[in-house]
C-alpha cells in the first residue's frame, strides 16, 4: 500500500507494541492480519525491551495455531521512532507501553493507545460517525481516519480502569497465563476488526 515514496496507502499501517515482542504484540499483529486480510492494511509490531530476532514465543504460538492464525516468518524488532512516525495507529499491550511510545515520538499520542482503549472508544462509534469518516481528509488513509475518530472520542467515552486497560504478560508463564493472555485480546479484537474494517 505505499508507493517508492514511502508515502502512506489507502488502507494504512497499524504498529502493536508490547515488551519483549515476543508474546503480545505478535499475537494482536497475526491476529489483527487475519481479521483483516483483504483490507490492504498493513500490521507489524515491536518491542520497548525487544528480544530481537527471536520467534514468537511457542505460548503465543500454541494459542495463534489455535485460531488458524499464521506464525511463521516472525522477528522480534525493537521499537524506533522511525516504526512509530511511519504508521497510523499504534496500538499497544499497556498503558506504560503507550507512555514509552509517546516519549519516543510525543507526535505520536493523539493515534496511540492501548488496544483495550482503543476497542472501548470505537465500539459504539455510531454508523453515522463511521460513514462520515469517508468525508474527512481525503489524503490520509482509513486507519488514521479511523485513530482520529478514536482520538476525538476520548472526552466523551469514560475512560476504562486501569485493570481492564492492560493485556496481561505471560512471558515466562505456563499455557494457562498463554490462554488468559489470548482470551483478553480476543474480547477485544470484534470492536477494532469493526472499525478498521473499511
């Protein structure tokens, strides 16, 4: 979806970010790649504390087979400045990860959020708020529409506690934390695979 340029596509990028990159992030990104096959929207991830180059981590993976979802071809990345300015929406395990984030690039806080927020605030977005999306910069792509709708959201919506803002960590934890971890982001996945949806 870019052109030699490097200029932004139609569709738009989604960064996800948790630690290490080995567990979190990559189950959001391959699952949210799933959800949205077809879209032309591009999804990659990294770490704050990347594990860089290693796999998905074989808990993630067990709960990615699971679902279908694709696990192979997989590096851990540490988290740039660069990754953050050249994507849309970013969308992260934490709040701590969101703060990381915007003191890398603060450009970034108005299209970074956790992924827990950012399903809350587009979730009862009416149809009317998403088909006026197609109305509003037509020179940026659907996802930062749609990040700035969540964005535009935030003084009207509560916002959630802390303890349903943040994707549980099961780095180093047997399948049950793996299962609970998967659980958490799969309750969350039907609001953001919606709006992104074009």
């Amino acid at each position: 979806m870019t052109d030699s340029s490097g200029a932004r596509g139609r569709a738009g990028r989604v960064l996800v970010v948790c630690t290490g990159n080995v567990c979190r992030s990559p189950y959001i990104e391959r699952r949210l790649a799933q959800l949205l096959h077809g879209t032309g929207i591009e999804v990659s991830s990294g770490g704050t504390g990347a594990l860089v180059g290693s796999p998905i981590d074989p808990g993630s993976v067990a709960q990615l087979r699971q679902r279908d979802a694709e696990t192979e071809g997989f590096k851990a990345r540490q988290l740039t400045a660069e990754m953050i300015a050249h994507s849309d929406l970013v969308l992260t395990a934490t709040r701590a990860h969101r703060a990381e984030v915007v003191r890398l690039s603060p450009r970034a806080m108005a299209r970074c959020f956790t992924l827990a927020d950012f399903a809350h605030l587009v979730a009862d977005a009416s149809a009317d708020e998403m088909d006026e999306l197609d109305e509003t910069d037509p020179g940026a792509s659907w996802v930062a529409r749609v990040a700035a709708l969540a964005a535009s959201r935030r003084g009207l919506v509560p916002p959630l506690p802390l303890s349903e803002s943040d994707i549980p960590d099961p780095y180093r934890q047997g399948p049950e934390a793996f299962a609970v971890m998967a659980d958490a982001v799969e309750n969350l996945l039907p609001a953001v695979e919606q709006a992104l949806t074009p």
